[in-house]
C-alpha cells in the first residue's frame, strides 16, 4: 500500500516494521496538526494570552466568543500582520544547535458593524466578520550528530528482507526500493531477498532538517447582540483552509569506516490542502453593579477534507566518484478528520479605568477525532482510528491576561497560558514507552506582552508572543537515540484599526 500512512512519522517518514505504531503515526500527527489550534488574533487578544471568552468590543470576539460582538457601541475594521520565526533548540547524540527561519504572515482581518435593533431589550446587534490564523506551521529545525555503527541503510535493509528485489518498488517504493537503486541496500551474495546496508560499522554523521511553511485559517461570520446589556449572546459560522508545505531532508556522511559509499540524501516532500466548516455559540454575563464578567462558548468539530501529495528521492555518492539518484512515484491521497468540539470558560475583572484582570478555561478532547479514507483499506482506517483512541487524550488550557491603561489612551498589557499534552507518550516496537512525543501533541507554554494607542477614531498596537512545545523524536525509527529540544514560534504583531 504505497500511502504515507504506512511509513512512519517520527522523524523522516522511513519506517522499518507493518506494526500500528509504525504504521499509523503520521495519521496520529495530522489529527494533532490539523485540530490543535493556536490562533492568532487581534493585538489586545494576542497580548492578553487569547483569554478573550469573558470580553468583548475586539475583533478577536469573531474567534473566541461571538457573544463578544454585543459589547461594540460603534463599528470597527482592521487589520494586523505578523514578523515571525519558526524554530527549536534541539539535542542529538550530545550535540546541541539553534535554528529558526523568518517569515511574514498576515494576522487577524475583520470587521464589525454595529446597528440599532429597535426592541426595547436588544437595543443594538453587531454582525463581524473576518479571518484569522489559527496554526503558523512555518518552523525550520535541524538535528545533527555523529553515530557509531548505526545507519539507516541498516534498516532498510531489514525492512527489505524476504522481498525479491524485483518487487521492491510495489511493497516498498518511497524508502527500500530507493535504497536499491541508489546502492544504500545490496543483495547478499546468491540471494534475491536478502540484504545489507551499506554503512555497516561506519561511524556516520546523521542529520535531519525539517523546513515547513504554510498556514490553518478561518474565515468567520457572527452575530452578537445583547438582552438588557446583562446577557450577551452570539453566533458564528465559517470555513477552514489549510494550506501546508514540509520538506525533511535526511542524510548521512561518511566519518571512519571500509565503506566505499560517502554520503547519502533522501529528500522527503509533502504538501497538503484541505478544507472545512464549522459552527460556534457563545454567552456572556455581566452582572448590574459588580466589575466582574463571565463567558461561555462552544465550538463544533470541523469535517476537514485534506487532499495530500507525497514524494520522495534519494541520491548517493561514493568514494570512487560514482553517484546515483532514484525517484519514488507520486501519491495522492485524500482524508477526512474530524476535529474535536471545544468549550471554553472564561472571567474577567474590571478594575475601574485603571486595569482588567482576564482568565480562560478551555478543554478539548482529542479522543474525539475521527479519520475516514476512500482511499485506504477499511482494515487500516480501523487501524488508525484505534490508534487515535488509545493515544489521544484530553487537553486543558489555561490562558489569562493583565491590561494596565493609562489616561484613556495607552494600553499596556502582559498575558500567557499553559495547554497540557493532548497525547499519551508514544510506544516502542516492544509496545512499552519509548521517550519518545507524538509530533504536536505534547504541552506547550506562550507569554506575550504588548501595547496599544487608542485615539477616539483609530488605534494602533504591537504585540511580541513567543510559544515553546516540548519535542522528543527518532530520527528513523530504529535509531537507538532520541532527539531531544523544544520547539518554537516567536511573532511581533502589528495592528492598525478604526472606529466609526
């Protein structure tokens, strides 16, 4: 079955053995991709740590709570943009390295209008509309260290035993049949099945660079109004996109050993489309007389159609000058996720003209998500479906912001949040724990800070955030080491706006 599905996810997608960890990781990942959202809102949202459930009169309500939307007393448009850079610091094989990759990547877009409802308890509804970010993958992260004895050519060699190597490129044409044709694998002398790597005893170089680009986005339109200015209410519908890129370039270089071969390359591409709706409702409450304000909202699973394409080449070169390359074919093949429903609880503090104090709650079960394929066998999705059961787990979120003012125009605010694990540690072939975490799927900090200026018409603002994920991977999937680091992604947003 040449599919991605069935060749891995840990690091580069090789993956040695047809069991369910091997097999049905990388669908474990792209639930994790695709559902665990970490949007991008306005800069009063983005600074106070997206704890935006319990306030309103912002853009940002169009994601968090469209009950939000019933707070505006005039109408609003704007927009914001984002400088970042994808990154880790990571640690294999005792060496440690530092990278990132700068991009641009348009943040919050949107806008509310407000008017009067004439009835005498609503009194006014603002409809809103807009886009925003709710996953930047762009991240370059580099692993690098030397083994001793240790190669990936070995594995595919196992991979490869007992299948003629005539046949390597229907069983196995995105890794061993590669390995073939660029010599990584040869057969042992009078046999057609089987094989052996050609770094045997060699001390090698290992490394693996992962660039991706691309984003998760939702185009939203909702409605907020309000009963007696007491109980707020809002409802929202839109459109997910996802649009994403990933390039894993795998290599190995010679350091000491008898081997004629020098290095080898495998160049592992994937991009991905895909599509999706979904729905959200929200409340708000705040009571006559008291500073304080309390939110609710809910938001449905999205069905996401995603339409991937997969391809993977391999070059060698050898010590006496010779070098070969060889292409696997093209896959494409389609899926369906569906996302898991999320609530969130939130509460804030209104501290007079001075300041606010805002807190969030969110919780998503990821056991939830389902993955359905015409395109696969009923036995496998069976496969991957009990994988998600068995791996994913709920995620808390916890997120909460300050916001000082001074006069009526300056804006300065502090925020963060914490999400734990939305996956159980990953097994190993001995079906126990191996060290290692489902890509995306382990806890993840963020802090933010940031300001605003507000005039009567206009306001302006920028805001830093920085998020930090745990990591914890093979480079393939016999490697005896585990790579270790965290993950990254720092933004300065801008955001410019008017009011009207």
């Amino acid at each position: 079955m040449t599919l991605r599905f069935l060749l891995g996810s840990a690091g580069l997608v090789l993956l040695a053995f047809a069991t369910p960890t091997s097999l049905f990781g990388q669908g474990l990942s792209d639930v994790m991709l695709y559902s665990r959202m970490d949007p991008l809102g306005s800069a009063r949202s983005t600074g106070l740590g997206g704890a935006m459930t319990s306030l309103g009169a912002d853009l940002g309500a169009v994601w968090s709570n469209p009950a939000g939307l019933g707070l505006y007393r005039s109408s609003d448009v704007g927009i914001s943009l984002a400088v970042g850079a994808g990154g880790g610091r990571t640690t294999f094989a005792e060496q440690t390295g530092t990278t990132a990759a700068p991009h641009v990547i348009v943040g919050q877009l949107g806008a509310a209008l407000t008017m009067p409802l004439n009835h005498p308890h609503f009194r006014r509804g603002t409809f809103g509309i807009g886009y925003t970010p709710l996953r930047d993958f762009h991240q370059r992260v580099e692993w690098e260290g030397p083994q001793s004895g240790e190669s990936l050519t070995q594995q595919l060699a196992l991979q490869a035993q007992g299948t003629p190597f005539d046949s390597l490129w229907y069983s196995q044409p995105f890794d061993a049949d590669l390995a073939w044709y660029t010599y990584l694998i040869d057969t042992v002398a009078g046999s057609t099945d089987q094989y052996q790597g050609a770094f045997d005893g060699d001390d090698v170089q290992q490394s693996l660079r992962r660039d991706r680009e691309g984003r998760m986005g939702e185009t939203s339109l909702a409605f907020g109004t309000s009963y007696d200015d007491v109980l707020y209410m809002g409802l929202s519908v839109g459109l997910t996109s996802i649009d994403m890129k990933r390039v894993d370039v795998y290599s190995e270089r010679k350091l000491i050993g008898p081997s004629p071969l020098d290095r080898f390359t495998f160049n592992d591409r994937l991009e991905v489309s895909g599509s999706g709706a979904f729905w959200s409702f929200g409340l708000m409450f705040l009571p006559e007389g008291t500073p304080l304000r309390f939110g609710w909202s809910y938001r449905s699973g999205s069905v996401l159609t995603i339409d991937d394409f997969y391809q993977v080449d391999a070059t060698s070169d050898f010590s006496d000058g010779s070098g070969f390359e060889w292409n696997s074919p093209n896959s494409y093949v389609q899926y369906r996720i569906r996302t898991p429903r999320q609530h969130r609880l939130g509460f804030s503090w209104t501290m007079g003209k001075s300041a606010l104090l805002t807190l969030d709650y969110g919780y998503a079960d990821f056991a939830q998500a389902t993955f359905t394929s015409n395109d696969f066998r009923e036995e496998d999705v069976a496969a991957i479906q009990r994988d998600i059961d068995s791996t994913l787990i709920a995620e808390q979120n916890v997120r909460g912001g300050l916001e000082f003012r001074i006069q009526d125009t300056w804006r300065f605010r502090l925020g963060g949040g914490w999400r734990s694990e939305a996956a159980q540690p990953l097994r190993g072939f001995d079906g126990l724990e191996d060290g290692t975490l489902l890509e995306d799927g382990a806890a993840q900090i963020q802090w933010a800070i940031g300001g605003e200026y507000r005039a009567e018409t206009w306001y302006a603002g920028a805001t830093y955030r920085h998020t930090s994920t745990e990591d914890a991977r093979r480079l393939y999937a016999l490697s005896p080491v585990i790579a270790q680091g965290r993950t990254g992604l720092g933004l300065l947003m801008l955001s410019i706006g008017a009011r009207y």
